[in-house]
C-alpha cells in the first residue's frame, strides 16, 4: 500500500493469468462485480474496451452525488494485459474527466499468478470545488475491490 496526499495504491496477488484478470477489467459489463466502493451499479455500455481514447458510462449511486448518477469513463490508459485506466467526468460534462484517474497495473508473478495494483489518484483535480472530497474512496475499499476482483476471477 501507498498513500500520499493526491493518491492511493493497493496491491494483491491473484491466483491467475494476466490475461484472465485483465478480461475482467476490460469489460465494463463486470466493474459492479469488483467495486469495493458501493457505488457501481452496472454499465450502460457492454463492450470490451480495446484502447486509449474509448468512452464507456456506467449507472451509479451514492448519497455524495444525491443518489442516481451516471459516470462518462474516459480510456487514459491501455496496454493489453499489463494496464488499463480511466478518468471519470460527470453528467454535466461528458468530454471534460475533471481529474481523478483509477488505474490497474498486472505484473505476473510465476505461471498462474499475478501482482495487480489499483491506484487511484486525484493529482490532476483541480476545482477547489471538488477538491474537498478526495479521498471519496477509501484504502479499505480499494483492498475490497481487488479481493472482490479476486472472486471474480475465481468464478469466471
């Protein structure tokens, strides 16, 4: 685990391939699957993400945002099993992410294992407006979500 003042970072093993975890992370479809924030609901788009600069919306809830909410995700990064990221931006601004970026790196460790790191970092936030918030999701639920990443692996 790394905390600074603009980001978090966990890492776990996991008991598989790169390939097969970055299956699950590339199909937005499965995110509410490993979401140790609570407020993923499902995604309105179903496709396989395959690059930088792909947009995918998912339906989301949360008492910050007043309920119901939709997150427009911006592909920041995309190296095929080795890294995938997105920064979100709301309802208001589809085509303007406002700074925050969550980003998974997979290392393999032996034949069947893998070292994945979630990093979510706020560094490029600048709105003082929304600055207040972060972070919105904690060390704790960065670690569920990769033990529920985890599960989903597993039962995949």
């Amino acid at each position: 685990m790394t905390t600074n003042e603009t980001s978090i970072s966990v890492s776990r093993i996991i008991d598989a391939a790169p390939k097969e975890i970055f299956a699950i992370l590339s199909l937005p479809a499965r995110h509410h699957e490993f979401d140790g924030s609570g407020f993923v609901r499902n995604a309105e788009d179903t496709e396989r993400i395959t690059k930088v600069g792909e947009q995918f919306v998912m339906n989301m809830e949360g008492e910050h945002m007043g309920g119901e909410y939709k997150m427009y995700n911006h592909v920041t990064a995309f190296d095929d099993g080795k890294m995938i990221g997105w920064k979100p931006a709301n309802e208001d601004a589809k085509d303007d992410p406002k700074g925050w970026e969550w980003l998974y790196t997979l290392e393999p460790e032996g034949s069947d294992s893998t070292r994945v790191t979630l990093t979510y970092d706020w560094s490029d936030v600048t709105d003082k407006d929304l600055l207040h918030i972060f972070p919105l999701v904690s060390e704790e639920q960065l670690e569920q979500s990769l033990k529920d990443l985890a599960g989903a692996v597993a039962g995949s």
